[in-house]
C-alpha cells in the first residue's frame, strides 16, 4: 500500500481531507502510482499529467523521502520507505512568482 499526500485542491477534487492509500500492482514506479491514480480517481485525469503525454504538468512536483523525483523518468523505481508505506509519495504544487 502507497501513501500519497496531494494538494489541497487535487484532495478536494477527490473528497480526501487527508492521505490517500493506494494498492499499485506490478513494479512499484513513480508512473504506476499516477496510473493507479488516475484509475482509482478519473477526475485526476489531466490534473497532474497531461492527457496525451502523459508528462508531469508544470508546477506539479514528486518529492520522496527529502528527494525531488520530479525530473526523473516514470520507471524510476520508488525509495523503499515509500514502497514499505513508511514515507508518503508526495505530490506538491510548485509556487512561482516575486
């Protein structure tokens, strides 16, 4: 079981006041999580990562366990405390501005 902390708005978006826990079959990847994701809640769908690419959205960020994830590609095997459900997958809004 993953836990997975989002925004305030995506939590909104999903009715979640809290963590989400998510059971993610197969190889326990960063693109497996957003897949199950997207599978568990479809009004994420486009939220996080674009429709057809599939690509991060701008001022969406992945940290885990202090590490920003954000730039590495999906296969990218998640740390071991996220996969053991001792840290949470976060999923961040980036803020930008002066």
């Amino acid at each position: 079981m993953i836990r997975l902390v989002l925004p305030y708005h995506l939590r909104k978006l999903v009715g979640c006041d809290g963590e989400l826990q998510l059971e993610v079959g197969g190889p326990l990847t960063l693109g497996a999580v957003l897949d199950a994701l997207e599978a568990r809640h479809p009004v994420l769908r486009g939220t996080v990562r674009d429709h057809g690419t599939l690509r991060r959205r701008p001022f969406i960020r992945f940290f885990a366990c202090k590490e920003d994830l954000s730039n590495e590609p999906v296969e990218t095997l998640l740390p071991e405390a996220v996969v053991n459900g001792i840290e949470p997958l976060l999923i961040v809004g980036a803020m930008a501005g002066g």
